[in-house]
C-alpha cells in the first residue's frame, strides 16, 4: 500500500484552517483565496509539482499542481475548492484544534481536510511512485465553488483531464449524481396609481399573488413526480419577493425569486416552460394579467454512470482499504462536478466524514482524511496507469 506522510497531511490541514479564505463574493470584505492560494502553491513546489496560477478575476486565484506522468496513460485530476463561507458566532474560527480524532476550525469540513487528502495523495505519488504513473495528476485547489464556481469554470479552460474526482465530503461514500439549479425572476406588470384612484391603478402585488397561488400547485406537483433513485423529486420555493414603493400607491410591478432544484434529465425548457404555461393561464382568464420570466443563473444537475472507469477505479481502491464496498450515493445540493463533467471529463464524487459545513462549529474525521488520502492515491495508480 502507499504510504501517506501522516505529519504532512495534519501540518498542511492545519496551515490550510488557519489561513483565512472567506469568500468576498458571500461576505463583504473577505480574504478570499489570494493567501491560502500561496500556502498551496509553496507545498506543490516543495513536494516536486509542477504549479500553475489562474485568476478568474483579480485575487480570486486558484493552484493547479501536476504531477507529470511518463506518457501513454489517462489523466486525472483531484479537485477540492480553497473558499469558505463566514465565521459569524464561531469564537476561535483560525485556529485549528484536534480532538477526539477530530479538527475544528473553518473550512476544517467544507473542504480543506478534503484539499488536504489530495495533497498529500499527490506527496506520497511524487515520493513512492514517482515515474510509475503513465498519465498525469492534477491536483486543483479551487476558488469561489461557495458562489459562483468561477474557480473550477476558469481552471478547466486551462487544463484538460480525462477524468476528476471532486473530493467535497461524502461521508467516504461515493456519490454519483447531484441536484441542478434554476435561478428564476418573474415580474408581474401593474400600473402605478394614487391609492385613492382605483379606476386607474393596477395592482402587480395581487397580479403576483395569482401567480403564487399557482406555483404553489407546480411545487406540491413536483415532489409527487417520479423520483430519481440517488437524488429524489424536483422541487422549487419563492426565494425573495419584492413589490410596490409606498402604502398610498398601487404597485407598478412586483418581483418574484424562485429556485427551482432540478433532476438530471431535466432542462430549462423545460422548466421555464412549465412557468410560461402558469402565465399563459393567468393571461387567458384576465387580459389585464401580465407578466415576464427570465432566468438569473442556471447549474446543471450532474450524474455519472457506475461504469465509468473512474468510478470502478475509485470503487476499486476504495473497497481495498475499507474492506467492503462503499456504497453509491446521490446528493440534493449542486457541486462543481457538474462544471466537469459539461465539459466532457468523467467526474465522480466522494470525501471525508466530518460535521458543521456552513454551522458555528465545523470539524472533519482525522482518520477519514487519512483514509481518503490513501484512497486517491490508490486511484491515481489504478486509473492513469
């Protein structure tokens, strides 16, 4: 078996805990990647990768470290995103603390153990295995999968793998599909008009609320929908509703928010159409009834084949150290594996046991980050040859 430097992989976990990498695009103000992008950057020069920087904007870096195989083999690269969310009520965030075969801190869960597996992964290939592997690995440390995943859209216009791993925590589970997103503005259309003039103002509030009233029909609709098997039903909720200016006015137009939650094999034609359809209705049974629909931001649902020969490779190495198989796994949220696979590499998933992603107190398994470390390892002699 590969060995894994036990020091390397809790001394880079901590370092990575300890330098602050919020995410300024969720809070105003913070760090973002630019430190922690030179704490990873400084570990893949010295463990022997060769390292690329690529900014999708201006101090949003994110590190690509290669471990150059001798040619004739498949490449793959592990992928683990840099950026976490706030700290509000966390009393010590920065500072990295192990207990109980545990480390809290930010990030410790929501991915850095996570970032940390595949660096030392890549540490013991370079040591262990160096010149073995047929085909290149590529360690992606990524920025900004908490907003927009400009990280990962920016790296892979820049590096090309046949296959990926994103390492987001499973719970050493692997999983094979995730939800998609539809981000959705519909606006209703009134007249404004002094309150006191009924014969001229139209109201957009009350034209929304007809329109909710009918979206409410779509969303219990949706979840008695055929189930998909790893992620089950479609759903959607109104976000954020904003309408009218003042008490005495009639409101000239209001604005809905919605996130639709989709199933793979889902489309947003299909989607928009099914609230194009409610609006044809309204607009039949009232002329007077108008409204628009645009959709603000789209990330596809994600779902990979258990045949796939990432898949059967990181089943491979991962029944050889657990004993038995893990099982296959879907997921609710978006992950950026849907990024990689829309352009074209086979992508699976699967992490570390831990708690608190996004919560006051975050923490990961020390026993699991070393059980993935060794996994990927494992995979990245299996897979590239």
């Amino acid at each position: 078996m590969i060995e894994i430097d036990r020091r390397y992989l809790l001394t880079t976990l901590a370092a990575l805990i300890r330098t602050n990498s919020i995410n300024p695009s969720l809070v105003p103000g913070g760090a973002g990647e630019a430190a922690i992008a030179r704490v990873v950057a400084d570990s893949f020069q010295r463990i022997g990768l060769e390292v690329a920087i690529y900014e999708a904007m201006p101090g949003r870096p994110s590190v690509v470290g290669t471990l150059k195989g001798k040619g004739g083999g498949k490449s793959l690269m592990l992928n683990a995103h840099m950026d976490t969310v706030g700290v509000d009520g966390m009393p010590d965030p920065f500072t990295p603390t192990p207990r109980d075969g545990k480390m809290f801190g930010r990030g410790a869960y929501d991915m850095k153990g996570s970032l940390a597996a595949c660096m030392a992964a890549a540490k013991a290939l370079a040591e262990g295995a160096k010149g073995s592997l047929r085909g290149d690995l590529l360690i992606a440390a990524v920025a900004d999968e908490e907003y927009a995943s400009l990280g990962t859209a920016e790296v892979i216009k820049h590096c090309k793998a046949d296959s990926a791993i994103v390492t987001e925590p499973t719970e050493m589970e692997i999983c094979l599909a995730h939800k998609g997103f539809i981000w959705i503005e519909v606006e209703t259309i009134g007249r404004a008009a002094h309150g006191s003039r009924f014969d001229e103002g139209v109201d957009a509030n009350m034209m929304m609320g007809r329109f909710l009233a009918e979206l409410g029909k779509l969303e219990r609709a949706l979840r008695s929908r055929k189930r998909h098997p790893l992620v089950g039903p479609p759903s959607l909720h109104a976000a954020i509703l904003q309408g009218g200016t003042e008490l005495s006015m009639y409101a000239a137009n209001c604005k809905l928010q919605i996130e639709r939650r989709t199933i793979p094999g889902e489309t947003e034609a299909q989607v928009i159409g099914e609230l194009q359809a409610i609006v044809d209705r309204l607009s039949a049974a009232d002329p007077a009834f108008k409204a628009t629909i645009k959709t603000l931001l789209i990330r596809h649902s994600f779902e990979v084949s258990a045949d796939a020969p990432i898949v059967k490779a990181l089943a491979q190495a991962s029944t050889d150290l657990l004993v038995k198989p893990p099982p296959f796994v879907g997921r609710p949220f978006w992950m950026d594996s849907a990024l990689l696979a829309a352009a074209g590499v086979d992508t699976v998933i699967m992490g570390p046991t831990g708690g608190g992603a996004h919560a006051k107190e975050e923490w990961v398994d020390l026993g699991s980050v070393e059980e993935m470390a060794h996994i990927l390892a494992q995979t990245a002699m299996y897979y590239c040859g």
